[in-house]
C-alpha cells in the first residue's frame, strides 16, 4: 500500500471545490487499488485501496479532526509515508 497525505486547505483555499463529508469514523471510500490517502493534519484514514487516477479534485473531509484534505492526482506521485502500524 502506498500511503499518501491530503494537503489541507483553508475554507477559502477550497473555495467550490466538491466535498465529501463521512458519517462515521470508517474511511469513506474502500476500494483494491494501492493507495491509501490519510489526513494531512491528524493521519486518520480517509480511503483505502484507491486506484491511481480514482480520486482527483476532490476534498475528503476528516472525520477525526474536521480538517479539509484535497485530494488530486498530482499529490498521487511522490515518496511513500511511514506506516502508522
């Protein structure tokens, strides 16, 4: 599994930019892709087994900490975080 970050914007920073908002604490989406995509501010799991290419432009809303994460392709590319395991 590759794990990457959402850079987190402000409300401003985000402006229209499309936004999913999860209802519980779960990752909001799951999937077999390689990709797991964190929260840039506190690490929770936001969506799991993402294929490349499967989320772009897009802000996940951290369930945890509220923080807005925008998630594109480019953020895809890039070295490997550390497990949190």
């Amino acid at each position: 599994m590759r794990k990457r970050q959402g850079k987190v914007l402000s409300e401003h920073q985000a402006g229209n930019v499309s936004r999913l908002k999860p209802a519980t604490s779960t990752p909001m989406m799951v999937g077999s892709g390689d990709i797991t995509w964190v929260c840039g501010h506190c690490d929770h799991h936001l969506a799991e087994g993402i294929m490349p290419g499967q989320i772009n432009n897009l802000i996940l809303i951290c369930y945890s900490c509220g923080a807005l994460n925008y998630i594109s392709t480019e953020l895809e590319s890039g070295p490997d975080l550390p497990s949190s395991n």
